[in-house]
C-alpha cells in the first residue's frame, strides 16, 4: 500500500462529501422553493375564490401581488444564500485536496530506506480504514441523492427490507416470596 493510494482515497472521500453536501444544499433549495410556491398558489386561491367584507377587488389585486413581491425576494435569497454555501463548501473541498496532495508528494519524495518502510507500514495499517472511508462516503452521496429526489417529487421504487425473526426467548420464572409481618 503506497501513500498515492491512500491519498487518492482521500481524495476520493472529500469529493464524495462535498458532492453529498452540495446535493443536501439543492435538496434543501428545492424544497424550500416548493415550500414558498406552495405558499403562494394557496394565498392566491384563498383570494381569488371567497368574497371577503371590506375587500374589493383592488385590495385583492395588490395584496397578491404584495405575496408575489415577498415570494420573489425570499426565493432570491434563498438563492444567493445556497449559492453562497456551495461556494463555501467548494474552497473547503479545494484547500482540503490540495492539502492531502502537498503531503502525498512530500511522502512520495522520501528516499531513505528508514521513511520508505515507515511510509509502507502505516499505510498498509491505513488501507482498511481508507477503504472502508471510501465506501462510507459513497454511500452518503447515493443517500443524499436519494434525499434530494424525494425532495424534488421524483418517484423512487420502494424497497422492502424484511424484519429479522425474533427469537422468543424463555423467561425464567421469578421466586417470590411472601414476607411475614
């Protein structure tokens, strides 16, 4: 196990996670927008459909558009906010990777036979972890991907995941004892 192996499955897992993260971030986006859509096309309908005292059709007319003034500008900063943590999370993501290559290329340039085994030995005691990190943070961004096609209203086929049986154990039967007064 080299040090280019673990530091591409370093790599590997800061992609998937920021991946994962930026998709939570969309998902998040998304329903948030379908929140405020949902929002406005009920406060329209509302409006629109009942005849209230008071209320002409003007007023009608300018609270709508009021709604649709407020919508709009919750929607924008939702927007520039989401946009504003993916950008976050991009240049964490880059700092991060280029931090793992300096350190890859710095191990890769140990030349003395001593650092060679010490770099060989930690990194077939790190293989195991590095895999298995691998495979968590696959799992976490087919997750969030299932997460934000939910959100969206994609239909997705349902898994059905059976119960294990349950082994019913004996009880021991409980002494009991009357106590005398």
């Amino acid at each position: 196990m080299s040090t280019q192996t673990i530091s591409s499955a370093a790599l590997h897992v800061v992609g998937q996670y920021n991946e994962a993260g930026k998709t939570l971030v969309s998902a998040y986006r998304t329903g948030a927008r379908r929140l405020l859509d949902g929002a406005a096309s009920r406060t329209s309908a509302f409006l629109g459909a009942r005849q209230l005292p008071l209320v002409t059709d003007d007023v009608k007319a300018r609270l709508i558009g009021a709604q649709e003034k407020v919508n709009g500008f919750l929607a924008n900063r939702l927007d520039i906010d989401t946009s504003r943590v993916v950008a976050v999370m991009d240049r964490v993501a880059v700092t991060t990777t280029s931090g793992i290559e300096s350190v890859a290329n710095v191990a890769a340039r140990v030349e003395s036979p001593l650092g060679t085994s010490v770099l060989q030995a930690l990194g077939t005691l790190n293989q195991p972890i590095a895999t298995i990190s691998v495979q968590i943070a696959d799992r976490i961004a087919d997750g969030a991907k299932k997460i934000e096609g939910r959100v969206a209203g994609e239909e997705t086929p349902v898994q059905v995941v059976k119960a294990k049986a349950r082994s019913t154990a004996a009880r021991r039967p409980v002494r009991r004892t009357t106590r005398k007064a």
